[in-house]
C-alpha cells in the first residue's frame, strides 16, 4: 500500500497525539519516551511539521503484544499475531476512504514483549533499550503515513536489522541488514525524509 496521510485536523495541528499508557515495561517505557524526544527533535530540525506528543485524545495507541493482539476498526475488532522475540513491532492504521483517497484516521503500534539477542535461544537475554529505541522509533514513522519500507538499506526504515550485541545491553546496537550503519541514533535516508515531508 502507499503512504497515506493524516486526516486534515492531525495535518493542521501538527501533532500527533500518542497514547502510552500500556507501555509498562521498564526498558520499552525509556525506549518509547527517548524515541519520541529524539524524533521530535530530528522533525523541527527538519522543519517537518509535526510532532509526536504523549497523552489523552491519542489517535496513536502503543502497546505490548503477548503473542496475539486486536484493535477497534470500522466497528468490530481487528486481530493479528506478533511473536515476541523478534527484532520488530508492527503497526496497523485505521486509514478510511472519504472519495478522494485514504485518509488515517487512527493508528496502533504493537511491540514484542521480549525481543531477543537470539530468537533461536530461549534462553537469550532481551535486547537493550538502544535497539527497543530503534524499533519503536520505526514504528513511529509507520504510523505517521510511511506504509512501506525504503529499499535502500540505510536509516530507520530499512526493512530488516542485523543485531550488534554488545558486551552489556546497553551496549546493544543494530544495523539495516547488508549495511554497516549503526543505530542508533536515529538517522533517517534522505528518501524517508522526501516521503516524510510529502505527508507532512
């Protein structure tokens, strides 16, 4: 699908309203809120006008996913699956054609409740909060109209991590796959910003 831009009250206000009350866990918790300072400080810097505000009257929803999940669309409840160890959320919107196209009008982000240094192993430690930040981050901009991956492997909207274990887990880092850039930070490609500022 292609991206898909906010609804034109969102638009104009330039904020979106975010909704984090679910994120309990300690590591997601700092991720969420870190992510959130830092991109907003990367959008003004941009001068992409918009910025992600935690709060009532969200119409972004961030949550931990057990394995299962479901969300409000159209009036009966949507479910998916997410597995809880791997290296990445997901993010569904609630986007709505008024005849003149997709317009979102709601978005919820889903996290793994234990991403693992090794999926394979459970065993494995979770993953540090630097790469909870890098996934959550990506979903962010997920939710903010980007509906698909840059095919260039750089910057937050790579489509899949290599994970850079580091020796204690806040030391932990990961790199779009076949490319040798670390994140964090959050560095957003050139293309990511072109399509950011098409929405925004």
């Amino acid at each position: 699908m292609a991206d898909v831009s906010w609804n034109s009250a969102v638009r104009n206000s330039g904020v979106v309203k975010v909704d984090v009350s679910k994120v309990t866990a300690p590591g997601w918790k700092l991720a969420t809120s870190t992510a959130i300072r830092q991109l907003n400080a990367a959008f003004k810097s941009n001068d992409l006008n918009v910025q992600l505000e935690a709060g009532d009257s969200a119409v972004v929803s961030v949550g931990l996913s057990a394995g299962k999940y479901k969300f409000p669309s159209n009036g009966k409840d949507t479910e998916g699956t997410l597995r809880t160890d791997i290296l990445h959320g997901v993010t569904r919107g609630v986007d709505v054609d008024y005849g003149r196209g997709f317009s979102r009008e709601r978005a919820y982000i889903f996290l793994p409740q234990h991403p693992k240094v090794d999926p394979q192993n459970p065993k494995s430690r979770d993953v540090g909060e630097p790469v909870m930040r890098v996934m959550v981050a990506h979903e962010f901009l997920h939710a903010l109209g980007l509906d698909k991956h840059d095919a260039g492997l750089e910057g937050l909207m790579a489509g899949s991590w290599t994970l850079n274990e580091g020796g204690k887990a806040a030391d932990d880092a990961v790199s779009p796959f076949g490319s040798t850039t670390s994140l964090p930070p959050l560095v957003l490609s050139a293309a990511t910003w072109t399509r950011l500022k098409a929405l925004w």
